[in-house]
C-alpha cells in the first residue's frame, strides 16, 4: 500500500524537486538529440541541431536535403509520438496507484490496457463487416481509433474496481485477481477477432499487439496528442486532492476532498489517455508501474513533482525503449511492447517479492 501520513516528499527536500525534474529534462533532450541522429541514415549531433535549428527558423543553415527529409518526416513524429506514449502512460500509473494507494496498479495490469485493445480490434475487424460501424468510421475518420481504444479501456477499468471494491474500500489481491480475469477475457475476445480477421487485418493485428511505433506521422501524433493534453491538463489539476487522499480516505472527506468524484475523474482521464495511446500504439506495458514507483522511491511522494517527474521519466522510457527497439536489430525491428515488457516484467517481480508480506497475496 501506499504510505498513509503526512503528506510530503518521504523526507526528500522539496528544494531538490526541481533539480530532479530539471535533470530528466536535460537527460530526455539529449536521449532526442541522439534518438533523432541514430538510424539506417547516421545523422551527428551537430546536423541534428542545425535541422532543427532551421525547421523553427533560428537558422539559415542550409542542411542536407536527405538529412532533413528524414529528420521532419519520420524521426520526429515518431519520437514526439513516443513521447506522448510514454507521458500518458505513467502519469495514468502514478494517478491510479494514488486513487487505490497501492503501487500495482498498473494501467494494463488492471485491465484499462487490454480493454483498449478490444476495442480496437473490435473497430479494426467489425468495422468492415457491419455497415453501422463502418459508416461511424467513416464519420470520425482518423479519431475512430482512439475512440475505440477510449471506450473499452473505460469499460474494462470500471469493471475491474467495480468488483474489486466493497464498502468503498478497494482490495489488493481482489483487484489482481479482477484484473487477471478481465485479461484473460479481453484476450479471448482479441483472440476471436483475429480469427475472424482476413490476412490483412490478421497482420496488422499481430503487429499492433506487440506495441509499435512504426507507424507514426504528423497524422498520428495531431490525433493523439489532445486526449494526452487534455489528460495530463486534467491529472495534474488533481495533484493536491491527490495529495490530501494520501492521509485516508476519511481524512480526505473530512478535509473536504469528494473521495469518489475523485476516483471517477482519475480512471476516466487515464482511460481517455491509455485507451487512445493504445489504440494508436498498440499494448505497451509496465511503463505505469515501473515510472511512477522509481519517483516515489527516490524523491517522495508529493504529487506535484510525481505527476511531472512521471511525464519526464515515462517519456524519456519510452524514446530510450523506441531507440533500442529500432537499433538493436537493425534492419529489423523490435516490438516496442516486447522491450518494456522486458524491461519491466522483473521490476513487477521484485516488486511482489519486496511486499508479499504487507498485501498477504
């Protein structure tokens, strides 16, 4: 569980909040500056800044034709898309893990993940099939997707706290196993799907379950980058109710603070958020649980630098996750899904082993 007490940053100085946000600033701008050069086309440090420099008119360099094209057109959206990815997945991880006050809940561990993909297996398959869907398709155009994502990952989070709350006290090992069991459905369902799927769906769906960030472009990132704003905008208004929720729930109340609009406004933003860099992304998981807990174990738990330090620390993941995924096994590429799930399955291990005695699973 989390800690119930005074609020604070778990004895770390609020003076050093900045110094750390400051220095996953700095360390996610090199990570870009590197991520952008890196690639079948080798592109220095220097170039990279002058294209840049030249894109927003601070310069009147005149770069490489090649360089620039590569740089505008496929490297950028794809690390600005990365970075939307990853900033709305640990911010949505840091928020649920406060609400419930336990740091297992992970945005695809309690189903928001794995609900988003049905939706959006549903639309990628169904929509061609039914012409209701197919004309809503139409009419939403490139937000279908997101949509999609949205509306099942909200479906599948309710759900999951649905049954893993009584008497308005939420259970850790109910909402495992909740979560355990709306995965396994949502799978059956994906699984249904993809047997359905022609050859075409059945490729794009294969691919898209494993997480990938291929497919960005301008396109991509101007459609899934008001549901991450508007979510970020929304989760950080919340960070002193947040706050407050960390003394209990009864405190909270009595402080003023309305526990359960809180809760709903929490999983319904972070539905919004994961469910449409789902259905945009594909599944990408541990990132919720990893970022937000590294934070709190190193500088606290004061909302107010968890909510920006997860944007920061989930983003700067997510570049480094989508660097390695392209580079490692260059020409090939590794599903990004497959990188954080290596990277983040034996965290969850450590995780259990270092508080089985506390939850009693």
């Amino acid at each position: 569980m989390l800690a119930k007490g005074k609020i604070g940053t778990g004895g770390v100085s609020a003076l050093r909040h900045p110094v750390y946000l400051n220095a996953l600033a700095v360390v996610l701008l090199i990570l870009i500056i590197v991520s952008l050069g890196a690639g079948a086309v080798k592109i220095s440090p220097l170039e990279v800044l002058a294209v840049m420099s030249k894109a927003i008119g601070l310069s009147s360099a005149d770069p490489e034709v090649v360089h620039s094209y590569v740089l505008m057109s496929i490297r950028l959206p794809r690390i600005l898309f990365a970075i939307l990815i990853g900033s709305s997945l640990a911010v949505a991880g840091a928020c649920l893990q406060s609400v419930y006050r336990n740091p297992l809940a992970d945005p695809a561990l309690i189903g928001v993940s794995s609900g988003a993909a049905v939706g959006v297996a549903l639309t990628l398959v169904m929509g061609s099939m039914l012409s209701g869907t197919a004309a809503l398709q139409v009419f939403l155009g490139v937000w279908s997707i997101p949509i999609a994502g949205f509306i099942g990952g909200l479906a599948a989070t309710m759900l999951v706290f649905r049954l893993a709350t009584r008497n308005g006290r939420t259970d850790v090992a109910t909402m495992l196993l909740a979560g355990i069991a709306v995965n396994a459905f949502c799978g059956a369902l994906i699984g249904l799907m993809s047997y359905l799927a022609d050859d075409a769906q059945l490729r794009d769906l294969t691919m898209w379950s494993l997480g990938s960030l291929s497919g960005a472009n301008w396109t991509s990132v101007s459609t899934l980058a008001p549901f991450v704003i508007v979510g970020l905008i929304v989760l950080w208004r919340s960070a002193h109710a947040l706050n407050v929720l960390l003394l209990g729930e009864a405190e909270a109340f009595h402080l003023g603070t309305d526990v359960n609009r809180l809760k709903r406004r929490i999983v319904i933003t972070a539905a919004l958020m994961v469910g449409a860099g789902v259905g945009s992304a594909g599944i990408i998981g541990f990132v919720g649980l990893v970022v937000p807990h590294l934070l709190r174990l190193f500088a606290g738990a004061e909302h107010r630098f968890v909510l920006p330090g997860s944007a920061l620390l989930g983003a700067l993941l997510m570049v480094g996750a989508d660097l390695i995924a392209r580079t490692l096994a260059a020409p090939a590429e590794i599903p990004i899904g497959v990188i954080t799930a290596l990277l983040g399955a034996p965290f969850f291990v450590w995780l259990l082993l270092r508080n089985r005695n506390k939850w009693r699973l």
